[in-house]
C-alpha cells in the first residue's frame, strides 16, 4: 500500500506495519519519514535497532541470518536497512524477494531507497517489498514548491513572512533542501515567534542554493536570463568545467534547432511526435514546446554561431572570457523573439 510523508503519521496512530520501504527523491524528508517510523516504533516497544548499510561489497547472508536470529534480551528489534544505489544486484534482489516472503517476527524492518526509474518500480523485488510492507513515496521537492514548503516549515515553529520573502528564501536554498532546512532552523533561534520581514531573513539566511547545468539550460530556454545569470555564477563559484557546461547548452540549441527542421520538412506532423521521436522525455516536453514557439530559427543560427566562439575561446585560439560569453548566450535565446509563422500541431 502506498502512502504520502503526510499520510504516514496516520498510519501509524492506527497500527505500526511489519515492514516499510521508503522511496525518496530527498535526503531530508526520508531520514525525517524514517525517524517518525523508529519513535513510534520504540513506543510500541521495538527496542533494538540495527543498521545495514548496503554496498557493493555487502553480504547479503547477514539478512537472511538475522531474520533467523532473536533478540539477545527477547526484546521486539527494528532493522533499519539502507541502499543508498538503488540497486541490490542480484543477490539483494534474491534476498529482499525472500525477505518480503518472510518477515522477522517480533521485528520491524524499515528499507530506505532513492528514487527508482519506472524499470526498478516495475521489478519483481520491488513490487515483492511493496506488496509485503507499506511504500512511503517521497518525490524531490520541485521549484515552484519551495516557497510553499517553506513556509510550512516556518509555520511549524510558529514563524511566518510574506509571499516575496518566500520565494527569495526559495532561491537561496534551492537544490540543497538539508541546508534549508538548517537555515530555517536558524529562524527560530535567532527571532522569536511572529512575522518575520524580510530584511531579518536577509541578513540571517546564507546562499546554501545548489545547482546542476541541467538547470542552467532549462533557464536558459525558459528565457529566464536572472536565474540563468545566478545558476551560471553559482556553477563558477563550485568549479563546474566550461566546457561541459557548454556541451550542455549547444545540445539544447541543436535539439530546438532539430525540431525546426524537422516542422519544415513537414509542417503537417504533430510537434508532439516530432519530440517523441526524438526521444524528449515527456516531463520536459511542455517546456521544449514553448521554448520552440519562442525562439526563431535565426536565433537559434546565432546562438549556435556564439557557442562555436565560445569553444574556440576555451581551447585557447582566440581571446575572450568564456563565462562573460556563456552569460551572452543565454541572454541571446532568453531574448524575446517573434513566433515563428509556421502551422504547429500539438
């Protein structure tokens, strides 16, 4: 059976589960889901705790010898087993399958796990533990979500601010929610409780953001030229190589520039499966859609004529600053354009 972060304190009320196998996008809220499960756990009196950690190198007999063995003091005992990969390899899948089967008796076993692909979801070990046990689904928190999640966690320790200190709160802490959740923290130690302004949370809270260079590009696409500026400083700032970050840009201009030519050698067939050809996944289909409406073609010619400066830049056969001109490029397709004339079908 599956549940929300949000439903599991319910369930637990109602009766505590021999097994529970928490999937999460989120360090966070996974280890907070897990401690929720070990204090009620205690409560019920399940009083030793082991910890596995699971790695390449683990022995994967010490599973099936622990569900034979009891407790040294006949106490009831919760097995807290971490696979921080996602992948138990075949013995581990052999072993889980059978652990599902058979669950320890007078025990509570408790399987963290990142978040899976669909192939993983689907898999016979997997669907064996959800079948058995209770599945705690934890998504990442997604950006439009921070502002919200935020001020819930405000809210928790009887603080609040308004919706713009939210969501300047929200890019400073974006992609590290563990820090955030530190930096909050810090709120209630530093004011006490009531609205805080914004100049308080300026001047308490650091810029704990982290990002990757997909996140560069979808800004840079999404015509967001602020956030591309502060993603492409933050990338910088940690030591991200130009030159990947720029193979990550050029690919975003030939994908859009393949669609184009793709809608000119036949206007009639659907963007959408023009994009499923080529393989866009479907999360980011919306995203690419509106980004081929906004951008021309003309622009996408310079900006692919910009990223080949860039390149010679990096490589040293002509002078330039290679993070000034990275900045230029996203300011290049992040420029308002004209929507192109052609019929689309989506």
């Amino acid at each position: 059976m599956k549940f929300s972060p949000e439903q599991l304190s319910n369930q637990l009320k109602q009766a505590i589960a021999p097994l529970y196998v928490l999937m999460a996008g989120e360090l966070l809220p996974a280890m907070e889901a897990a401690d929720e499960i070990r204090l009620h756990a205690e409560k019920q009196g399940y009083i030793d705790r082991e910890i596995i950690s699971v790695d390449q190198h683990f022995d994967w007999s010490v599973l099936r010898q622990w569900g034979r063995q009891s407790s040294l003091f006949g106490n009831r005992r919760l097995l807290d087993i971490r696979i921080p990969t996602g992948k138990p390899g075949r013995e581990g899948r052999t072993a889980l399958e059978a652990l599902s089967q058979r669950l320890p008796e007078e025990a509570i076993t408790v399987i963290s796990l990142p978040w899976l692909d669909q192939q993983s979801q689907n898999s016979k070990w997997f669907k064996a533990l959800e079948q058995a046990g209770h599945l705690i689904v934890i998504p990442a928190i997604k950006r439009e979500q921070l502002a919200a999640w935020i001020e819930k966690r405000l809210h928790r320790q009887n603080q609040s601010t308004d919706r713009d200190t939210l969501q300047f709160f929200a890019d400073k802490i974006e992609g590290n929610i563990l820090a955030a959740h530190q930096e909050i923290q810090k709120l209630a130690l530093l004011y006490p409780p009531g609205k805080l302004t914004f100049e308080q949370i300026k001047t308490a809270i650091l810029d704990v953001a982290r990002y990757d260079v997909t996140q560069l590009a979808e800004a840079m696409i999404n015509a967001d030229i602020a956030r591309f500026g502060h993603i492409l400083s933050s990338l910088q700032v940690e030591g991200v190589a130009s030159p990947y970050i720029l193979a990550v840009l050029s690919e975003e201009i030939r994908l859009l520039l393949k669609l184009h030519t793709a809608i000119r050698i036949d206007r009639n067939v659907p963007l959408a499966q023009i994009m499923k050809t080529l393989r866009i996944w479907p999360s980011r289909q919306k995203l690419i859609a509106t980004a081929f409406k906004r951008i021309n073609l003309n622009l996408l010619i310079d900006a692919l004529r910009q990223a080949a400066n860039i390149d010679q830049i990096i490589k040293g056969m002509t002078t330039g600053d290679e993070w000034q001109e990275l900045l230029n490029l996203g300011a290049t397709l992040a420029a308002t354009g004209k929507y192109h004339s052609l019929t689309m079908k989506l």
